[in-house]
C-alpha cells in the first residue's frame, strides 16, 4: 500500500516539474489570448457577389469568430473568382468529372480609416463527380464550392492569424 502512495506522489512531482519547465520555455500557442484570438474575432467580413462569396463570408464568420453587433477593428473584403474545367471525359464525351478551382484575393481594411492594412490571395481546387440525373449534377457542384469556400476560409484564417501573431500588441 505504501508502495502505491510513493508512487503516486512522484509522479505527482514529476508532473508538477514538468508543468513548471514548460512555462518557463517561453511557448505561446499561435490561438493564445494575448494577441491572435481577440485579433481574429475583431475582423468582420464583407460577402462578395454570387454564392461561392456568401458561401466564403459564411465560413470566415465561424472560423474568424466575430460576433455581430460588437465593434470591428479590421473589414475583411474579398472577391472570388471561380472556374470549373472537366477533368473526366466518357467515350461519348461527356465530362463526369470536374475540377473547381475557386481563387481570392482578399484585403484587411482598418475599420477607422478604410486603410488596407494586409492583404492575400487564395487559390483552392476541389474535383466532384457530375451524374447524369441532373439535380445530382446540381447538387454534386453545390458540395464542391461548399468545400472549396471551407477550404479558403481555413487558409485565409492561418494568413490572418500568422499576420497577427507577428503584430506588435497595440
């Protein structure tokens, strides 16, 4: 029994030790709350035309996590350009394969003085399946702007977060 209590009590130490060395190694998590996380939820989007921009503004809002109604520090305006190319073609040439490729050039606005503070580009391409009965067409290409727009918002966030986290706290 007291076998066990010695056990459990080094390792109770060894734990608080090592908790202890790795505060002190100076590690921040890119997400840590001094900078990048208030950052991020400071930047409100401006959705672009047509559904591949509403589809985009939509996922910047859940990654970037702005809350509508607080006030904006950054504006995030975007504009998406897409293109769809066959990539499969049967023996009576008809495609049933295609590639979506959805490109954004996107800037950070100071909310005060509209000035443009950081800007990127964005290219993602996502391939999808096209059947013949048409609303499973339909329904196929609408998946794949959904995941290209998923895909974009996740890359935008990282360059946002890299670009903040670089920042001088003001």
């Amino acid at each position: 029994m007291k076998r066990f209590l010695v056990i459990g009590a080094l390792r109770t130490s060894l734990l608080a030790l090592s908790c202890l060395g790795v505060s002190a190694c100076g590690f921040t998590p890119l997400y840590a709350r001094p900078g990048v996380e208030g950052g991020l939820s400071g930047i409100e989007t401006i959705a672009a035309e047509g559904r591949g921009g509403y589809l985009l503004r939509e996922q910047l809002d859940d990654a970037l996590a702005h809350r509508q109604g607080t006030p904006a520090a950054y504006k995030l305006a975007f504009g998406v350009n897409e293109q769809r190319f066959a990539r499969g073609v049967r023996l009576d040439n008809v495609a049933n394969r295609y590639e979506l490729r959805m490109s954004v050039t996107w800037r950070l606005l100071d909310a005060k003085t509209g000035a443009e503070v950081h800007k990127g580009y964005t290219e993602v391409s996502v391939t999808y399946d096209s059947a013949d009965q048409p609303y499973a067409a339909i329904a196929a290409q609408q998946d794949g702007q959904e995941r290209a727009a998923t895909e974009a918002a996740r890359k935008i966030q990282l360059d946002l977060a890299t670009w903040l986290a670089g920042r001088k706290p003001a």
